[in-house]
C-alpha cells in the first residue's frame, strides 16, 4: 500500500493561467476528497467523489474549478484563470467510505503559488 | 459549524502533559484527530465514534463526550516527535463524510 499520492507537489504559477493536479487516492478507497489549506487555517473541504461521481462540491468552488474521477480512480482538480487568492495547499485525501470506519488519508499535497 | 479548539499553542519541555481540547456547537456523532507536521499532510491519529469512547495510540489518547459535545486530546510523557499542529475534524452535513476541521492547536515540545 503505497498511500494517497499527488502530483505536482508544488506549482507557480502566473494569474491567469490554468492549473490541474492529480490525486491517486489508496486503491480500495471508493471516497475521496479534496480540501484546501491555507496558512495557520485547517483544511476546507472543497469536494467529495464517491466512485466516479462527484456527489457534492462547496460553495467555496468557484466556476473556476472543476474535478473529475473518471473510472473511480484517480481524480483531477483544474483551477482556470487562477487568481493569487487560490494560493494554498490542495490536499486529496480517500477512505473505505461505508466498508471503513470513516477515517480519512492525506496525500503529501499540492502547493500553489500563483504570482 | 466549525469545532472550536483549544488552547490555541502550547509549549512543553519533554515529558510534560498537554491537553488539547475540541468543542462544538451541534450534535457530534464522532471526532476525528490529526496532527500535522510543517510543509506536510495531516496524519490521522484516531477516530472516536461514541460518546464516552476512549482510545489510544501510544502515549497518546483521546475522549469524547457527546453529551458535552466534545472531544479532548491527552499527550501524556511528550516527546520532541509529538511537535505539530493537532486538528480536529468533526462530520459535516450530508452523509458524505467529508470533515470540518477545527483552526488547530500547535504544539511545541523542547528539549
């Protein structure tokens, strides 16, 4: 078992531009979110898969982001037009879902600069 | 909701104790502690799913009240590998699952 894995584990980049991360969540989890943290805050969760489908996203998910999980695998979050506001960590985490008592794994995170 | 921490940092010397506690607003069903490390993910420590429910992991236990809507964290004989931030999660709306987390507790142990 080799984790929750992501990737970039960090990025610059210019406002404006578009950005996607990857996460590959443990392989018999079935759930698997997306948070993001900012300094001396807590993750915020952002977005929940279960399987394939996105079954809830926050309010705090702009327009400008979309996930996807195709085949309930991997998943992927695109930031369009990033503004310096998005800067932060993307954490992906998954779990059993209803198989497991709930708890959650964190992959190593995304960090975003946008300039 | 977000839970609500306390205290905000603590500074220790080895050895010493900490409490950290987690307090909410609303009905809790259960609590969820992580503790992360700076420039890392968090790592989950324990999940306390009744109320009363004690457990450990090393020198490291927690409780929840349910009554009292909260959940405390004890780290007993801290070790310099205990330094971190502490967060508690608890469930968010809907059956998804997904955690609201507490603003976080940093903790510092000193030689």
């Amino acid at each position: 078992d080799t984790g929750v894995s992501q990737d970039p584990r960090h990025k610059i980049t210019k406002r404006g531009q578009n950005v996607t991360f990857r996460c590959d969540p443990i392989s018999e989890h079935n759930r698997l979110y997306w948070y993001r943290q900012t300094l001396g805050q807590g993750p915020e969760f952002l977005t929940y898969f279960q399987n394939e489908a996105q079954l809830e996203k926050s309010r705090l998910l702009s327009d400008r982001f979309s996930a996807e999980r195709p085949k309930g695998s991997f998943s992927t979050l695109e930031i369009q037009r990033t503004e310096q506001g998005d800067s932060a960590m993307y954490l992906c985490a998954s779990s059993l879902g209803a198989r497991g008592r709930g708890e959650q794994y964190f992959g190593p995170g995304t960090r975003l600069t946008v300039t | 909701q977000q839970p609500v921490q306390s205290p905000q940092a603590v500074i220790l010397r080895e050895g010493e104790d900490a409490v950290i506690n987690c307090s909410s607003s609303k009905a809790l069903y259960s609590v969820h502690w992580y503790r992360q490390k700076h420039g890392e993910a968090p790592v989950f420590l324990m999940i306390l799913l009744k109320g009363g429910e004690q457990k450990g992991h090393e020198k490291i236990s927690a409780s929840f009240n349910e009554k009292k809507q909260q959940s405390s964290l004890y780290l007993t004989a801290s070790q310099l590998s205990y330094s971190g931030t502490y967060f508690c999660g608890t469930p968010g709306s809907g059956n998804t699952g997904k955690l609201i987390f507490g603003q976080g507790t940093t903790l510092q142990v000193k030689p």
